[in-house]
C-alpha cells in the first residue's frame, strides 16, 4: 500500500488578475524564489524552482545529498490538482480533490485515498487524527505540541508565489521545504513552549529574506536566490 505523506496542509489561496481590460497596466514583476541551498555540515542539497507566467510553482526539482523532482498541475479553478513526486523509483502521483468552498477534502495516491476536514472560523485542518492550525497567510501557526512563530514586517521566499507552498512541504514529507517555503520567515518553533529551533535571518534592502541560520544544536544555513516574474 502505497503511503501519503501529509504532515498538514495550508488553505488554498490563488491570486488573479484580469489582463483581458483595456487600459489596465500590464502586471508587476514580483520576486519569488529561484533557487535555494542548503549546507548543513558536510551536507549540501540545492532546490531549484520552476513558475508559470502566474507564479505558481511548476516544478521543484532537488539535488545534491537528496535527488527528487516534483511537477504540479493546476485546475481550472487554479488550485493544485495533481503532484508527481519522482525520485529513485516508480513515480507517486498525488490527486487532491476539492469541495465547492476550495477547501481540499481528500489525498489520493494509487487506491489509497486519506480525508482532509477543515474549521473555517479556527483554519484548523484534521487529517488522519493530526490538527494544525494556519493565519491568514496560510503559513502553519501550531501542530500540537508545536507552534510556529515568524518575523514580522518581513517577506520569506515564497511571498508572492500565487499558492500555498506549505501545502507542497505537507504533501512532500520536506522538513527544510517546510522551513522556507512560508509566505513569511520563520523565527521560532517551540514544543510545549520550549524553544526547539531558531532562526537568524538576513533580509535585503527590500526586506526579503537572503539567508537563515537554523540553530537546532547543530548549524544548517540556507541561502536564497530571487526571480522576477
């Protein structure tokens, strides 16, 4: 049986804008994150990042001390629909089904099929007997024990990416992908209310995050790269 991966997943939240109304300025080119790398000791994996002309991210593709790609598809209501996980092996692709609100209902992979309920007046998600709690960003705020606590005033990578990339991290089982695929940058999670990991960031003159250091007894450092789209 194949296995779902699904540590929590965020609210769906898409962006659009019309470019079909005469005399309407053509769009702002946005930064979102090309590439991001990771150095932990000897340890390096590079995440690079691909985006359609709506910055929804296409694919993901990771390499150094772990290989994967990751290739998304989109509906028509320009949630994600699909997600094609390759590594060493068969490829697993994940369907995500949806009710009339948007809210994603269910997981399926092959014949396994895992449901997803949401708390609208909470943003709190259930799913397989785990409860997280999102903001209105749909960053992650708490998964019990754990909280989440994130900079303000500041932008993370994924700022103007037009989906919820913490969905990705969920659906991914990615626990760096977690760290900086919010629309803001982490700060702090804390167990129980004890401190479990930190994290000092650098921000440019924009304040968009440049580089973390996550302190968790050891030192991992990520280093982020921007695109405009």
């Amino acid at each position: 049986m194949k296995k779902i991966i699904l540590l929590f997943t965020a609210a769906l939240f898409t962006l659009s804008c019309s470019d079909d109304d005469k005399g309407q300025d053509a769009p702002k080119a946005l930064p979102v994150a090309s590439k991001i790398s990771l150095t932990s000791g000897s340890s390096t994996m590079v995440y690079n990042f691909s985006y359609d002309s709506n910055r929804r991210i296409q694919s993901i593709q990771t390499t150094g001390s772990s290989t994967r790609t990751v290739s998304l598809t989109y509906n028509q209501k320009e949630l994600m629909s699909t997600m094609t996980v390759a590594t060493t092996g068969t490829p697993i692709v994940y369907a995500l089904a949806y009710n009339d609100q948007n809210r994603l209902v269910s997981v399926s992979a092959g014949d396994d099929t895992l449901p997803v309920s949401y708390n609208e007046a909470t943003r709190t998600y259930t799913f397989n007997s785990t409860v997280f709690s999102l903001d209105e960003d749909g960053d992650i705020v708490s998964a019990p024990p754990s909280d989440v606590f994130y900079e303000t005033g500041k932008f993370g990578p994924m700022i103007h990416a037009n989906m919820s990339t913490h969905l990705l991290a969920a659906l991914t089982g990615d626990t760096y992908l977690l760290y900086f695929a919010g629309k803001k940058p982490m700060k702090e999670i804390k167990n129980s209310g004890t401190v479990q990991l930190s994290f000092e960031n650098t921000f440019n003159e924009s304040n968009y995050l440049t580089k973390s250091v996550i302190n968790s007894g050891s030192l991992t450092t990520i280093a982020y790269e921007y695109t405009s789209i």
